[in-house]
C-alpha cells in the first residue's frame, strides 16, 4: 500500500509575551482556548497581535483576557471590524476555572498570557500562573544568561583551536 505524502503544514506565527517571563516567575502554565471573531482569527494569523500588556481577570466563573490587542483586518469591511481591545473569553472547563480562581486568590499571584498560537485550527492561549520578581531577581537572571553565554563561547573558541 502506498504511504500518503505528509502535507506541509502551514506555520502561523506564535505570538510570544517575552517581557512575561522577564518580570515574572512563572509558577504554572495552563493551555486554553480563546473565543474569537471572524476578522479576529484572520489578523491573528497573519501574526498581527501584541499580547505584551494583557493580563486575565476572573468574571463570574468565567475567564477574560484583558488588554490583548488584535488590528484590525485591512482586507474585511469597515462593518465587519472587530474591536482591537475587546475583552476575549478563554474556553477553560469549570474545574480549571476554579484551581486558577484559588491561584489567583493567594496575594502576589496573577494570570497573564505567555503565548497566542494556533494548534490546528483552533487558537490557543499559554496562560501562566505567576508572582512578580524583585529587581535583584531580574539581575540575576540576567548574569547567569550572561555566564551561560560566555562558556559557550570559550567552548566554541577552544572547539576550533583543538
């Protein structure tokens, strides 16, 4: 029997939060879906969103995604528009809503998105369960980058000399 030729995949771009991980130690990662309108899943796509200020706050047992900017879709009617800073659901079960709601409960602690991605059709949210670090904490993370950085430049060098 023939084997079926593997279709390549289509990659949409994954949206990172990059200063999260910086200004905060992050405690526990939690995968979920975002409810989101036409002309929003076509500029998400094409990688036109900043998830950099946003954060998620807990209404009635549900979860919003505050903050998170996707433009408008330059190819879509101006009726079709979507609005760029509208609150997003995120599509938990009941249970996770309530392990994140006792999360978020204990003083320090918040949600703020990490990543926004496509997994198949369907876009995901990485939202992260995290504290805030203190400055010495962010100095320190950057030193040991900065060491990690050096020894393996020294093991490139010396990799060459040999």
């Amino acid at each position: 029997m023939a084997k079926k030729k593997e279709q390549p995949q289509k990659r949409t771009p994954r949206i990172a939060n990059r200063r999260a991980r910086h200004d905060y130690h992050v405690l526990e990662v939690v995968e979920c879906g975002i409810r989101l309108a036409g002309t929003e899943v076509k500029s998400l796509r094409a990688g036109q969103a900043k998830i950099d200020e946003a954060y998620a706050r807990i209404r009635n047992g549900e979860v919003f995604l505050v903050g998170m900017n996707i433009a408008h879709y330059p190819y879509a009617a101006a009726t079709l528009q979507h609005a760029p800073t509208a609150d997003r659901k995120l599509l938990l079960h009941g249970r996770q809503v309530r392990q994140l709601a006792a999360h978020v409960a204990q003083k320090g602690n918040t949600l703020v998105p990490l990543a926004v991605y496509f997994k198949g059709s369907w876009a995901k949210c990485e939202l992260g369960i995290v504290t805030g670090k203190r400055q010495y904490d962010k100095r320190q993370d950057i030193k040991a980058r900065q060491q990690q950085r050096d020894i393996s430049r020294e093991m490139r060098r010396r990799g060459r000399e040999g």
